[in-house]
C-alpha cells in the first residue's frame, strides 16, 4: 500500500530457549542497513526469551514483541502475562488472536478486542490475526467471516501506530499451502475497504500482513500483492537464515 511501511514479523510459537539466541542475534544484525530504512521488523519469541531478546537487539531497528496478553493489566490470572509486562521488558508489539489461541484457549473475537485494548493502554502495537478455516473457505464463507472477525477484534481507538491486522487462513498456517494470489488479493481488498469504511484516512494506513507458510521462496510473491503490507512468518522465522531473507524479499 502507499504511504505503509510493510513489516516483515517473526512469530516463534512455543519454540525457544537459551539455545535459540544466536538466531536472535543474527536477525538483530540482519536487518540493519538500507533496507531498514523502508522496511520494519518484528520478532515474537516466548515470554521466557523476551527481556534478554531486547537487551539483544537495543543497537537493532528490530523490534520485540509477545505472542498473547491478558486483558487485564494485573491480577490473579495465574500463568498469564499483561501488556503492561511486556512493555516493562521493553517489548513493543503483542500478538494477539492468533488463531492457535483462539483453538487452544477457546479466544473469541470479543476477548481478543479486549486484549488489543489492553495492548493499547500499555503503548504497544497489537498485532489482530484473523482467518477463515478450510470448511469456512469451502462453504464459501471467507469474507463473512473475515468482517465478523474484524469487526469483532479489532478495538474503536484503532490506529495504524497501534493496530496491524494480520491475514492468517487457518488451513495455510504450518501446512506448507498457500492461497493463490488472487485469493490473497481478494481477502486484502476485502479487509482494506472494511477498515476504511470504519476508520477512513486511518484504515489506509492500517498494515494488513498476510501469514501462513510464507517462505523464501513465495514472499516476494505473496508480499507483491497489492494491500499485502507484509508477512507473519511462523516456522521459517525460527531461522535467522530464512527470516532474513523474506525480509530481503522488499
Ligand atoms: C503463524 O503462526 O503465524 C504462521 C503464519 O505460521 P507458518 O508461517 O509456520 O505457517
């Protein structure tokens, strides 16, 4: 899009430890330079590799960010982590309704509106992942779903500083299947015209990411597609290797 600064974002999922900071290292290190200057940067280890992944890219134009937040911002909500904890370890995104939260934890739109809100209030960027599932796709529901969901996760005080929206089919996320472009471009359009019919100049601006199996081999592709304001990568973002070079994809 125009005028959007993509953001190439690394979700780690439940993978990490100790072992994994040299990759974080190198994806510190790799996304300096020219490019920095065009394209943003996220990685989102687990809440365990948080701190030290952003005492380990201060000197990086990467930012860290968290996978899930709780809508609250303190309180007995044991094994949780607030908003406000990430921001104090110097986070700076949140992911939030990633559609294995919203399988494992039973997270419904209206949960996840909450914790964006809750992400918001603390000065981070909630990254609002929605998708339609392979029988949503085949019963040709995808858009319906995709404006429900929107509607539904994404908080009134939405923002393009505050609020990315992150495309994830289900049926693409881990399975190595991509959408073809078209149906990319379909979804986009869709997702670009909801949001401008309910935040106006805002909902230009707004990052709508695609994920699911993106890869070295089909970002430049899948980020070429008009309102494809860049990726949420998974499995290849474990690599610093393979991050970085969907990040070269711009
Ligand atoms: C994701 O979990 O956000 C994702 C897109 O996973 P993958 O890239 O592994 O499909």
């Amino acid at each position: 899009t125009p005028d959007v600064r993509p953001l190439v974002a690394g979700n780690w999922k439940m993978n990490g430890t100790r072992a994994s900071l040299d990759q974080i290292k190198a994806i510190a290190a790799g996304v300096q330079g020219d490019l920095a200057d065009k394209v943003d940067s996220l990685l989102c280890p687990p809440a365990t590799l948080l701190y030290v992944a952003t005492a380990l890219s201060t000197d990086s134009p990467l930012e860290i960010g968290a996978q899930d937040c709780h809508q609250n911002a303190s309180g007995a909500h044991t094994g949780d982590i607030s908003a406000e904890m990430i921001a104090d370890c110097y986070g700076t995104y949140v992911i939030v309704g990633h559609s294995e939260r919203r399988t494992d934890h039973a997270e419904t739109d209206h949960l996840v509106r909450a914790k964006a809100e809750a992400a918001i209030q603390a000065d981070l960027t909630a990254v609002v992942c929605i998708g339609e599932t392979a029988d949503e796709r085949k019963s040709g529901q995808t858009l319906d779903i995709l404006k429900r969901q929107l509607a539904g996760s994404v908080p009134d005080d939405a923002t393009p500083e505050r609020i990315v929206i992150a495309y994830e089919p289900v049926w693409a996320i881990g399975t190595g299947v991509t959408p073809t472009t078209a149906d990319v471009a379909e979804a986009h359009a869709f997702l670009r015209a909801e949001l401008v019919k309910r935040f106006g100049e805002g909902g230009k601006l707004m990052r709508i990411l695609y994920g699911g199996s993106v890869k070295p081999s089909n970002a430049k592709e899948l980020m070429g597609v008009a309102n494809v304001d860049g990726a949420l990568v998974g499995g290849a973002s474990l690599k610093a290797e393979d991050f970085l070079a969907i990040y070269r994809a711009y």
